[in-house]
C-alpha cells in the first residue's frame, strides 16, 4: 500500500481508496464473523456470504498494482536511484510493520504461538523485488512481470517438501504453508511473491500510461481492461489452465456462476488477477475521464492507505474486545489465538454477528476512520517530512 507521489493523481488515490473501502468490509467479516468458516466453499457457504468475499477479491490486486504504479509515478520526484532506495527501505520497513504493529493489532498479544503473514509482508518484498528491477528497459520489466503472472500457475503441481532444506524458500515464493511450525511457535505464509511480486512489477509498466495525453492513455486502459476480462472469460470456460480448481455445472444458474467465479487467492491464480485486474484498470480509466463526487471520500482514504490500514485492525479489535465483554461479560478469548483455526482470537461459541451487524459494523468503522483520515491527510500535506512517506 505504498503512497502515491507527492503530485498525486486522484484517480489512482480514488481507485486505491476504494479499494480500502472494501477491504475493510472483508476484515469486518474476519473480526465478527464464524472465524472457521471458508466463505468460498460452495458445500457450505451461502451466495449473500460468497459475494461479500469475493467482491473483496479486488483489494489485494489493487494494492499489489498501485503500488507499481505510484513507483513509476515518483520517477516525476526522483532518479532511478533514489527510488530504488526508497523502495528497498520502505520494503525492508512494511516487513517489519507486518511482524509487529500488524501483528500485534490482529491478535493482541506478543506470544507468536500463530503468526500469519499476510498483505504488508508480500508487498514489502515486491517493493524490494522492484528496487532492482526499476534499473532494467520498461518492455523487460513488462516482459518479467507477466511472465510472473502467466506462468506461475505451471508451478502448482510442485509442492514444497522435495526441496529439502530449500522448501521454505519455495513456500515463500509459490506454494502457501507453514515456513516455521513448532509445539510452541508457528509462522504461516498465506501470501507467496512470485505472482504479487508479478502484479507490482505490472503496476510498474502500468504507471508509464500515465505519462500519455488523456485520449492515449483512455484508450489504453480500455483495451488493457477488456483485454484481461474476455481472456479471463475464456480461460475459464475453456477449464484447461489459469486456476488449479475447475469450474463445474451446479444445481442452479447462480451456484454455477459462482463455481465460474470461484477463483484461486492463495497463491493468487492467472485467472484470479485477469478477473480482478481488468475491472480494476477500467475503474481507472473512468476515474481519469471524471471523478463522482461520491468518490471524494475514497479519494481522502486513497491519500493515507498505510494509516487507514494499520488503524481500521485496531479498531476492529477493539470493538471485538466490547463487543465480548457486553455479549458475554468477559474478554480473556479476545487476547487468544493458539491455532490456525482461533485466529485472530479464540471466539466465543456463538460468536458469528450474522451478515447483516457485520455490514453495520463495516458502516460505523469507516465513518469513525474518516476523519482520522482526512486529518492525517492534511498534516501529510502541509509536513515535506521525508519520515511521513512511510507511514
């Protein structure tokens, strides 16, 4: 979720706003919603709740994209060698976030008897992937990225255990699993690089467009959106590589969709990025032509991502720790993850708030996160200090 350029533009702040939008709803969902329940697994889901996850799809993508491209867009403000400084240190530093600010705001607590690295980790390491790739010709970084994107789905049959002392190395890079897992610790990686790392070097070649004449660049993001949307309808229907779950018939019209749209995240699948990507670069597109003034409050959250992140898991937390005390009159399970499946804390027997209270509570955590975003929007804009670029 890296920051924008300090010359921002606003349709790429507004699409990443937006994306934060949703992506707070996906995380209200974690926090008050059955924490063991797999929202995608058609046996057992039900479509209000798979629509709610995989309209949710989109943020990752999005942040992974953005963040190539607001890299390309500092080249306005830097060298190449100075951006390929600050991509490696602000790498290095969303690494460290992810192991304990993160951390410590989804679980609350210091043990690490179950840590899952998730978002900011992968992120920190494309931007470190990308320091050194910002050195090479924009049609091999294109070149490298898609190959990333594409060809990653040919790996899936190769699981991490024949590599030996190397197989942590392969979790981190393709196959999703435990890289520490102990009677007392665990470490789980649920975002491998090799295809994130892909979307951001993408991002990257992506941010060029922006250097086109408004009707250049219109035209570009029009083809390149519909582009990835009919590859992805194609390689789909055809069920013969993009996604290591087939789609099949179902008993209805909408469970059928629904198997057809049911695509993979962890690792992300070539399909999983054409069917997010391609809407994602036509909301650009309609963003540049004309910003709604409905888009406005994306456009303020879009300005501070990392503040909106970090700050909407505390507050989550929080509210769960309430919520705890005044459903069950205590909150000692709020401080508990001591397995995969009591994460991010030990709920309650009856714990799941029902769809609608999470929808609500997604209401009432962004309305508070606003105005603490619009305010540390502005201190942002009036500091030149070179420390605000990292939060």
């Amino acid at each position: 979720m890296a920051d924008a350029p300090r010359r921002r533009l606003k349709s790429v702040d507004a699409v990443r706003g937006l994306i934060i939008i949703l992506m707070a709803l996906d995380h209200t969902r974690d926090f008050f919603g059955d924490l063991a329940a797999d929202p995608t697994n058609l046996a057992t889901t039900t479509a209000p709740l798979f629509f709610t996850r995989w309209i949710t799809h989109f943020c990752a993508p999005a942040f992974f994209l953005l963040t190539g491209t607001g890299a390309f867009l500092s080249l306005n403000r830097m060298t190449k060698a100075e951006l390929s400084r600050f991509l490696l240190t602000r790498g290095v530093w969303l690494i460290i976030l992810e192991l304990t600010v993160l951390r410590f705001a989804m679980q609350f607590n210091f043990d690490y008897q179950v840590t899952i690295v998730t978002v900011l980790w992968a992120l920190g390491w494309a931007m470190i992937v990308l320091a050194g790739l910002v050195w090479l010709p924009l049609w091999l970084i294109a070149a490298i990225g898609g190959a990333m994107v594409a060809g990653h789905n040919l790996l899936d049959g190769i699981s991490a255990a024949p590599f030996g002392a190397l197989a942590p190395l392969w979790t981190i890079l393709h196959a999703p699993g435990f890289l520490i897992l102990t009677e007392r610790f665990s470490l789980f990686i649920s975002y491998p690089l090799i295809p994130w790392a892909g979307g951001t070097a993408l991002g990257f070649v992506l941010g060029s467009v922006f250097r086109l004449d408004p009707a250049h660049r219109a035209q570009r993001l029009l083809w390149w959106g519909w582009g990835a949307i009919v590859a992805f309808f194609l390689l789909r229907f055809a069920n013969v590589y993009g996604d290591p779950v087939p789609w099949s018939r179902q008993s209805s019209l909408l469970w059928t969709a629904m198997s057809f749209l049911n695509v993979s995240k962890y690792p992300p699948s070539l399909l999983f990025l054409l069917v997010t990507l391609g809407p994602l670069l036509l909301l650009l597109r309609a963003f540049d032509r004309h910003l709604p003034a409905l888009a406005r409050p994306a456009l303020i959250i879009g300005k501070v991502p990392l503040f909106f992140f970090l700050g909407h898991f505390f507050l989550l937390h929080l509210l769960a720790v309430a919520a705890s005390f005044v459903r069950y009159g205590e909150i000692g399970e709020m401080f508990r993850s001591s397995d995969m499946v009591h994460f991010p804390f030990s709920a309650p027997l009856g714990w799941d708030a029902g769809l609608p209270a999470i929808y609500a509570i997604w209401i009432g955590v962004l309305l508070i996160m606003f105005p603490l975003c619009r305010w540390y929007a502005d201190v942002k804009q009036r500091n030149d200090s070179w420390w605000l670029s990292y939060l």
